[in-house]
C-alpha cells in the first residue's frame, strides 16, 4: 500500500490565512475534502512541501440565497447539495448530477470547489454549472475576482489562488442533467450531457447545451442550442438535431456513440 510522503500540514481559519501560508510556500497544495488530493499524495513521484487544510475555514461554507442569486460555499459537499432544499427547488440539473457522483461515503466528503478546481475532463459539475450560467470567486493574496466558470477553467491553473465560493446568478433556468457510463457499476462518466434554458411559455429561450468528457473544457454544442431556441421542447425534429449535434461535433472528440446517445435524449426531452 503506498504510504505518505512527508509534508507541513496547515489547519487556516480564514482564506487570508490560507492565501499567506501558500505564497510562503515554495509547493502548496490546498486539502478540501481529499478524495483526490489523498490519492495524489500518496502516487505522484511529486510531493507538496505544504498541504493547507480548508475544512476550518466558515467563509467557505454555507448555501445563501439572496436577490442576486444563489451563492455556495467551496466547501459545500456534494451530500450536503443534495440535502438542500434551496438547490432542489432551484438547480434540479445539479442535483441530477451530484446524485450519480460516486457513493455515499465520497459524496460526504467531496467539495463542490474540489470538482471544479480538479480540472478534469471527465468530472461531472462543471457542465452544470455552465449550462447554470455560474461564476467563481478567486481570491489571491493580491485581489479577488469574479469570473466566470469558463474564464476559470481556461486560465492557468495557479496554487496560490483559493476559490471561495460558486455563484449562480440566475434562479429562473429549468435545466436536466444526462450521465452515461461505460458500466452500470459506480463509474466515471464517459459523458455527460447539461441541458438548461428559461421556459417562456412552453418555449425555451437562453439556451445552454454542454457536454462534458470530450475536450478539456466543457463543450458548448453553440448549433445545437441555436435550434432550441425560441422552441418547444418535445416539438423538435430529431433529424433537426443529429444535423446540429453533427455540426458541432467537427474537430471534436464526440464519436458516434456519443452523438447517438445526445441526439436520443436531447430529442426526448419535454
Ligand atoms: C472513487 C472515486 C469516484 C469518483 N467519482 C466521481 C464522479 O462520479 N463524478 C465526479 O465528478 N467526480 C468523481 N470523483 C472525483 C472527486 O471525488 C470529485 O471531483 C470531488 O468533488 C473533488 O472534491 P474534493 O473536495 O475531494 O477535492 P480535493 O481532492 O480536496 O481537491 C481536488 C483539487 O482541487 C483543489 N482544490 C480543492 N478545493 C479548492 C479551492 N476551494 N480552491 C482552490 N483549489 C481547490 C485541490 O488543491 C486539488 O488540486 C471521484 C473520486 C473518487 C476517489
């Protein structure tokens, strides 16, 4: 069994704590609730010389909800995101999606900031929350910003910034979430599908379509969400769909599989 290398542990009460010890750090790595950070510890030939624990840190917590919108802390696990009243009434899509995250005991102990901030291409949340249209909250020991989602996770990756908590602006988007996998054991996804829009009547309009899985970014299926817009769901010709999901698949890694599999449930969707 791999052991631990050796490392300086910090406990910080607050993110301006945090921020000092990693800018004094010549390798931090921020521990929020572990599930892949234990692991990285413990395989990769690199090791952290500081690894800063965010658990004790109140500004990270909590889920608010105010006129401007719904604000998570980073913190936030995934069990407790599906204990919350306030996101099953407001981001059915999200609690699709946190609902198919592994089991239980990871789902207690994995962060909706650790998600994002892992970059992976296959990790589940950050379709929704584009597809929520949702920003983040940076801070650095310099200053701290709001960008959104796609700005974040197209920037460089830095150490020594902590993100805070997720914002999402807008509480007027229906929105669903499709996951399929390669086995029907717990298993990663090998796509994942986040449709969301504010239904106008029986009319969709801001429409937001993202896959995740096939490039290193979230992938907006811009021809697709074009013919969503302004129609009904339900009334969309399937052949409509598998011509824009084709479009949008050039020079992407969306395989016929996967195409079949987006055009069935997106044509299905009412
Ligand atoms: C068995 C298993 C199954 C899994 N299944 C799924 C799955 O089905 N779907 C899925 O989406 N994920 C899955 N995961 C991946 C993982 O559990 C989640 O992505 C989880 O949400 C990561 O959160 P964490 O709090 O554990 O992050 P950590 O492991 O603590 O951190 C992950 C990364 O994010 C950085 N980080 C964490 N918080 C912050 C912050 N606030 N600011 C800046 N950087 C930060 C850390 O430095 C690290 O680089 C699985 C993991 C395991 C071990």
């Amino acid at each position: 069994m791999p052991l631990l290398k050796e490392f300086r542990y910090h406990s910080p009460a607050t993110v301006g704590e945090a921020l000092k010890l990693a800018d004094k750090s010549k390798e931090p790595l921020l521990l929020a609730g572990g599930t892949l950070v234990l692991n990285y510890l413990k395989r990769s030939p690199r090791c952290p010389s500081d690894v800063i624990g965010l658990k004790k840190i109140k500004a990270l917590e909590g889920i608010k909800d105010s006129k401007e919108g719904v604000s998570v802390g980073a913190m936030t696990t995934i069990a407790e995101l599906l204990d919350s009243a306030l996101i099953k009434k407001s981001f059915p899509s999200l609690i699709q999606a946190c609902a198919r995250i592994a089991t239980t005991p990871i789902r207690n102990m994995a962060t909706i900031g650790g998600n994002c901030c892992s970059r992976f291409y296959w990790v589940d949340l950050p379709a929704v929350l584009e597809s929520l249209g949702a920003k983040v909250v940076v801070a650095t020991s310099r200053k701290k910003q709001i960008v959104s989602l796609r700005d974040f996770l197209s920037s460089k990756p830095s150490k020594k910034a902590v993100v805070t908590r997720i914002l999402f602006p807008r509480k007027d988007l229906w929105g669903c979430y499709f996951r399929y996998t390669k086995t029907m054991d717990v298993d990663i996804p090998s796509l994942g599908l986040a449709f969301a829009c504010r239904r106008n009547n029986s009319k969709c309009a801001d429409v937001r379509i993202i896959v995740n899985t096939t490039t290193s970014l979230p992938l907006e299926l811009k021809q697709t969400q074009k013919l969503f817009e302004a129609r009904e769901l339900g009334r969309i010709d399937p052949n409509q769909v598998r011509e824009c999901l084709d479009a949008d698949a050039k020079g992407t890694k969306l395989d016929e599989y996967r195409l079949s599999c987006l055009a069935a449930d997106l044509g299905n969707l009412k």
